[in-house]
C-alpha cells in the first residue's frame, strides 16, 4: 500500500516560497482543527500552497473535499453550495457566502491570505469517498465525480508504474488541480516525494521560462492546445530547458499527427521520453498511455491499459482499416463511485461496478492497442448522412489545417484561423461528400480554450 499523500516528503515551490509538505501543514494547524471537525469542505482552487494544504488535511482526516478552479463564475459558487451543503468552504477570496462565521488567514512565512467559512450543515457521507471533481475542471452545473480514497490511490499507483517519476524529480504543475490531469500530476508526485512547482502560468510565459530553467524542471504536462505551445515557444531551441527534461505528457484530448511526429522526433533526438496518455475525470484520471518504445508504429494510438485496467469494444461495426469499432468501455479500480448532482448522492458509495462506458468511439489492434475514432455526442445527421465531427477534423489536422469543427441546425461548422486555407478546406469537404450547403467556414483570430488549454466547443457553437 502506498503511503498516504499527507505523509509527503515533496518540496512545495511557488513564486512566494519554498515549503515542505509537512512544514506546511505545521503552518496550517488552525485550518487543520476546522476541517478535521468537518464533513465536507469545498474549495475554491489555484495553483497555490492553500489549495494544496486544503487537499491534504481533508486526505489526513478522511473528509470528502469538492474542488472547483476558483475563476468559477459567483453564480456557479453558490448553486455549488446550495446543492451539496458543505459544512466548510476554504477561497483565496471574501465572498458574501452564508455562514456561521468567517476566518482569515494570512500567513507571512508562504506568501498566501485566504478565507475559511464555517457553515451549520450536517449531511451524511459515503465512507470511502475522497474526492469531487467536474468532469471539465471547471463547473458551470452541480454534476460533480465522486472518486473514493481507492480510485485516486489506485490510479496513482498505475500512473507511477509507467512514469519515469523519481523523488529526484522536479515537475511543473501548471494544470488546475481542479482538473483530473492536474490531480494526478499532484498526487504522483506526491507519492514519489519529487519537487513540485506550482504555477498559474501558460506555455507563452516569460517568467514561466525563466523559472523552469532556474529550478532544472525535468517534466512538463499539458492537453492537446498547451503542448502545440512547446512549438511557439521555441522549445526546440532552448538547450538550457531540453537539458533537463526528463519525460514529456499529453493528455486531455486528440493530439494530431503531425505534432505527435515533431515531438517525438524532437524529444527523441534530446533523449527526452514522449508519453500520449488517455483518460476521463470518471476514470479518475487515466486508463491507458502510449510509451516511447512503440511511438513510431503506433503513433495513431493512445496506448496499452494501465495496470489493472483493460478495454472491451461494444459494437460490431467492421472500420475500413477491419477492426471492430464501437464504444470504449473501460474496466478498471479507478471507476469512479458515480455522479452526484447535490448532497443526498453523496450517501452512497459505488454504482457502476468499475466499468465505465467512456462514450468514445475506437478500436483495438492486433497488439490490443487502443485507438480513438470520434465521441458518440461528436456524431451529427447532416442531409440524412451521419458524419463525424472527430472524423473530419482528424482529416484536416492531417492536411496541416489547423481546426475546430462543430455543428448547428443540420450544417457543420468549421472553425479556421488562416483564411489562406479556406479553398483547401472546400476541397477536403467536398471529397468526404459534404456539398457546400451543408458546411461553414468561419475565420477566427484564435480559439476559444477553457480553463484547462483544450477547445471551448460550446462557445465556439454560440458564434454561429
């Protein structure tokens, strides 16, 4: 059994202070006895020494704890509380929230103020649950993920059986802890008792640079958009950075061809390892990844099952390469608990048996490889004709098209942000056996991104 996360020997950086794992939790004693005393707290998250401090006394005390990226909007904050009636809400901000009372705390040493709320709310808890999360990492809606103490324990387990991780190790954290793969990063590295930066800053980041060069930061993680911002960033020619690294993630998304070919290449020749990962918040966060040693013949895939898990295809739908495609279900210790939409869900402990059905189209290879295809919600009737929107996409990535397709009223919506490819576009269209009036094409300065660096697809729906 692995150590429990609290028991973290990690170093804490950010840009205010250097901390211990258990130092800082000296340094938290007062929030401590509030939230041992408590049955649910809910935070209102940053990358920051308070976020990680409120994770690790839940986790100590064994009390279920919602986190939800602290740019949520105020509406969203308090449906959250109103439906899951936490009796302890921790914010890096004042908020006019109901409450017995209110305590700020500000603390000199880590650099940090923030504000605990005390509430008079008695509900009753499942008890293995650990942990609630939005499935996008940032809630616009009272759905949340349960996750019990062994989803999150398991899954970090599988994690750390693939990952060149090592109590040497100093990663950069700049993925929201409110999101899965940001959870993960956290509690491997806490596990292995590596260094870990913390960071609010994107990939375009001066100071960011700066700092992953001063601290010799050897892993690096992002979703599909973040790693394309390797290459803007010139990362190819910042020797000082390439040094160091160690190993390379991606997740959170399809990452196209191309890029996959000039990472890999590009890390390959510096001798850092690439690893493609796939995973959902209902899984915890991961159930299958892509190693460097199978990169170049299997570079469409995502991978192999982690450790514990496995696939099955259900559907019987021959592809035109001959495989079985169909929905991705997936089996595994790390299957969530289920959903929970308010508190009276948070009673009951696991209903779905460890199978997920992820909602993913794919397949298996010969080597029992996995391959995604499209989403079940990404499949549209268009002139009667069902098409994917994964599908297309794909088709343009591979062309060198930089895009965003979504549909509306029947007609499919391509999203560009070079006018120069528009005919291309055309041209690509009409070959799958899409005619002009059933397609868009609508130019953007850039695209939209969520919290978490991926496409906003809803926003870019509300465009049209």
């Amino acid at each position: 059994m692995l150590k429990t996360l609290n028991k973290s020997n990690s170093l804490l950086i950010t840009e205010n202070c250097q901390i211990r794992v258990s130092d800082l939790l000296k340094v938290f004693r007062d929030v401590e006895d509030q939230i041992s005393k408590s049955n649910l707290v809910l935070l209102f998250s940053k990358n920051n020494l308070m976020s990680v401090g409120a994770y690790l006394l839940s986790d100590k005390h064994q009390v279920p704890i919602i986190i939800v990226d602290d740019e949520a909007p105020l509406e969203s904050k308090l449906k959250l509380i109103s439906s899951y009636r936490p009796s302890l809400i921790v914010s890096p901000y004042k908020y006019d929230f109901d409450s017995n009372n209110v305590t700020e705390y500000s603390y000199n040493k880590i650099g940090e103020k923030f504000y605990v709320y005390q509430r008079d709310e008695q509900i009753s808890v499942f008890r293995d649950l650990m942990l609630l999360l939005s499935t996008s990492g940032s809630t616009g809606s009272p759905k949340l993920v349960k996750l019990s103490r062994s989803n999150v324990y398991s899954n970090s387990k599988s994690i750390m059986n693939y990952l060149p991780i090592t109590e040497e190790d100093v990663c950069l954290l700049n993925l929201q802890i409110s999101y899965s793969y940001g959870m993960s990063i956290l509690n491997t590295h806490l596990l292995s008792n590596s260094t870990i930066y913390l960071s609010n800053e994107g990939f375009l980041s001066k100071e960011l640079w700066r700092m992953i060069a001063t601290l010799q930061v050897n892993s690096l993680a992002g979703v599909p958009e973040m790693i394309k911002m390797l290459k803007l960033a010139k990362i190819d020619n910042r020797l000082e950075i390439l040094t160091n690294l160690k190993y390379v993630t991606q997740a959170g998304g399809k990452l196209d061809i191309a890029h996959r070919a000039y990472f890999n290449e590009l890390f390959t020749k510096n001798s850092i390892q690439f690893f493609v990962m796939y995973g959902q918040t209902e899984a915890t966060a991961r159930m299958s990844f892509l190693g460097p040693d199978r990169f170049r013949d299997k570079i469409a895939s995502v991978g192999l099952p982690i450790l514990n898990g496995s696939f099955e295809i259900q559907g019987n739908q021959e592809n035109i390469e001959g495989y079985n495609e169909g929905e991705i279900i997936y089996k595994g210790p790390n299957v969530m608990l289920g959903y929970a939409s308010t508190y009276l869900d948070l009673e009951y402990g696991a209903d779905l048996d460890g199978t997920l059905h992820t909602g993913d189209i794919g397949y298996l290879d010969e080597d029992g490889y996995l391959y995604i295809t499209g989403r079940k919600k990404r499949i549209v009737k268009v002139s009667g004709n069902r098409i994917s929107l994964d599908f297309i996409e794909s088709r343009l990535f591979s062309l060198s098209i930089e895009n965003a397709v979504t549909s509306s009223h029947e007609k499919i919506l391509v999203f560009l942000t070079d006018i120069s490819l528009e005919i291309d576009v055309k041209k690509e269209l009409n070959y799958l056996g899409i005619g002009n009036t059933h397609f868009k094409i609508i130019i953007l300065q850039q695209f939209p991104l969520n919290k978490n660096g991926k496409i906003d697809y809803k926003t870019l729906s509300e465009i049209f």
